[in-house]
C-alpha cells in the first residue's frame, strides 16, 4: 500500500498519485454523466452564512475559517460539499422536478476525520433533489455500486441502515428529552450496551428493551426479520425494516451488512444511509443516505438522496500503473514537429528530448514504448525492445 500522508495529515500529490486520482475521477464522473448526473464546480470557499447554513452547521467544528480582507466577513473553506449543492440546486438552479448533480473536488478539515485520515480528502459525488420514495433511494445506492465496481473494487460490500427505525422508537417515548437523545445515540454509535442502559434508565421499559437489542444487531440480511421482530411494537419502525429490506434485496452489492441501530450521521439523515466499506481503510470508502429538507434553509424545500466517495483514499490503495510515451530526437527539422504533433493529437506522448538529455532519465514517469528514429530518408515510429530505450 502506497502512504501518501504526512504526520500532520496534509501532504503534496506527487505525479504517479495525481494520474490515478485524475483517472478516476474522469471515470467515475463519466459513469454519473451516464445516469444522467449533471457536472458542477462549487467554490473552494465561500462566507459561512452561506457554507454552514441548514444542515450545513453538523460542519462547524470541521470548518476552518478565516476573514476575507476584502469584505471583512467570515468565510470559511469547504468540509463537505454537499451543502454547497443543495445550495446550488435550491437557491440558483431552483428546477421544478428531480435534479440530478454531481462533483469532484478537495474538502479541507479542521481536523481529520480519524487518525489515519488526510486533512484534506479528494471527494466525488453524486446528488438527487426532488425525489421521494424507494425507488429513488435504491437508483442512488444501485448508482453507488456500479461506481465501485468499476473503479476496481473486487467484492462490493454495503452496510444499509435506515435512520427512521431508532427514530421511530425514540418518538414513541414521552419521557424523551433532548440530553438523553444524545447519550443514547451516542451510545448506539459506539455500539455499547453499558452505555446505553444508563442512557435509556429514565425511559419505559419498551422502550429500553427495543433499544438494547437493536445495539447488537449488526449482520447479514437475515437480521432484518430479527429487527422486524423487536420493531413489532413501533408501526413507524416497522415502515422502515420494511423500505430496508426491499432495498436489500435490489441494491446490486456483493455483499450486504445490515445495521439494525444506524445513526451515523443522525442530526443529518432522514431515513435510509449506506457505506461501502473495504477491508484495507479504516473508514468507509463511501458514505450515503436520505437528507430531506436540506435546501430549508436556502428558501426551498427539497427531498434529497446522495452518497460521497473519498476517493484519494482508494487511490492511495494503488501504484498507478505508468503511461507509455514515445520519445523524439532534439532536431529542428519540421518534417519531426509534423509527426509530433500529429501524434500527440491522436492522444499519444511524445517527449522531445532536450540536447543532452538521455531517454533513461524518463524511467520513472513512463514507460517508454517507442522512439522515432530517422531511416530511409524520413522520420518513422518504432517500438523499443525493453520499453527504456
């Protein structure tokens, strides 16, 4: 495995670790453009009344801000660019109907999202706005597979949740207050039951019992008819088991695990939330879900099912295999330039060495699979025997 990150969490892309990113997000755009997905640019930075509005403010702490000196205002760079958007779709495109969107670009972070994490993540990903129902929540994690699939993973693993389920048997508890909510999700995400019976003492017995056995359910699909059993006693839950176990059965992984206590992300998303995850990162390559109502806060409702890929994780998993270049002679004859140019507009590199300069010296850029060479009275392309000459 290849290690690109510093100590502090921020380092440089050198050549071979720029050409695998970049050749992944052509690809895995070009795979969104396919499903009818719409390519954007938001900025960098922008002021934080309009970075961190909405759903955006789960971001605050992960945001790192500053002063523009031209306006005096606070503005902020990027952490996520979802908001971004969600911003972009109901503040400035504001279509009637579904909008599909998506993007590549970096994120910074005040602080890495784990240890092992880079500071600032190279994301791609892909927004629906003004759709409900199932179907589109399975077109987005359908979308999500493909896109893995075909950026090389080898066994497609998704984790499904659905946010509806504990939020369904937290409502249903009278005696609920907005601090234990918090200690009880907290606990549900940490996956420990000792800390979710403290959290839960003050509730009714249904209710700690629901929870304490949702915590430990964390499996195939077959899980789903144990959860269906627990949510017996909460309608509401039992919707959910339900949109879960159709999306199960259609999402096109692999392999499925199913989360019978997600609440990753549960300030955020409405409903169902998926990860793919690899054996090789720490974290989850890929993280999506339902966030209704995220364009509230720009003046416009809007239903909404996406997923972000961080993709500069994924390309630190591989040695990007190296391009094959011809390589021409230091010569000023126009007969060579026309040859050149003519190649390169067929897609090819060509290096016109410099006087003095020795093929060799390219080794560790390309793999040098011709050279032209003057015979016969013209200028001719031939391969070389060992790919270094």
């Amino acid at each position: 495995m290849t290690n690109w990150l510093l100590p502090d969490h921020i380092s440089d892309m050198l050549p071979r670790q720029a050409r695998e990113l970049e050749r992944l997000r052509a690809l895995t755009l070009g795979i969104m453009r396919s499903h009818g997905f719409e390519v954007i640019r938001p900025p960098m930075f922008e002021f934080l009344d309009s970075l961190l509005t909405g759903s955006g403010n789960r971001l605050e702490r992960s945001t790192i801000k500053f002063v523009d000196e031209s306006s005096g205002r606070l503005a902020g760079f990027r952490a996520d660019i979802t908001p971004q958007v969600a911003r972009i779709d109901a503040h400035i495109l504001n279509r009637p109907g579904i909008t599909r969107l998506c993007y590549a670009g970096s994120v910074l972070h005040a602080k890495p999202r784990h240890p092992l994490a880079t500071r600032q993540p190279y994301v791609v990903g892909a927004e629906m706005f003004g759709a409900t129902g199932r179907e589109s929540d399975l077109e987005m994690v359908k979308l999500a597979s493909e896109v893995l699939r075909r950026i090389g993973v080898p066994r497609v693993h998704l984790v499904l949740g659905h946010t509806g389920i504990v939020r369904a048997v937290l409502k249903s508890d009278p005696a609920l207050g907005a601090e234990a909510q918090r200690q009880i999700v907290s606990a549900l995400g940490d996956k420990d039951p000792s800390e979710l019976a403290s959290a839960t003492a003050g509730l009714a017995e249904s209710t700690r019992r629901a929870l304490s056995a949702l915590c430990l359910i964390y499996g195939g699909t077959e899980s789903l008819s144990e959860i269906e059993s627990v949510c017996a006693g909460f309608p509401q839950a039992l919707e959910a088991v339900q949109e879960l176990r159709w999306l199960t059965e259609r999402c096109g992984a692999d392999e499925v695990t199913v989360d019978g206590s997600s609440v990753t992300g549960f300030d955020y998303y409405t409903g169902v939330s998926f990860a793919g995850i690899l054996e090789d990162l720490p974290e989850p390559i890929l993280r999506g879900g339902r966030y209704d109502g995220i364009g509230l806060a720009f003046g416009r409702y809007r239903p909404a099912v996406g997923f972000t890929i961080y993709m500069r994780e994924y390309a630190a998993l591989h040695d990007a295999e190296l391009p094959e270049a011809t390589t021409a002679p230091a010569s000023e004859d126009p007969a060579l330039g026309s040859l050149i140019e003519k190649l390169r507009e067929q897609g090819e590199i060509v290096v016109q060495l410099l006087p003095g300069e020795k093929p060799q010296g390219l080794s560790e850029s390309f793999r040098l699979t011709h050279r032209i060479v003057f015979e016969d009275g013209r200028w001719t392309v031939k391969g070389t025997a060992a790919g270094t000459d």
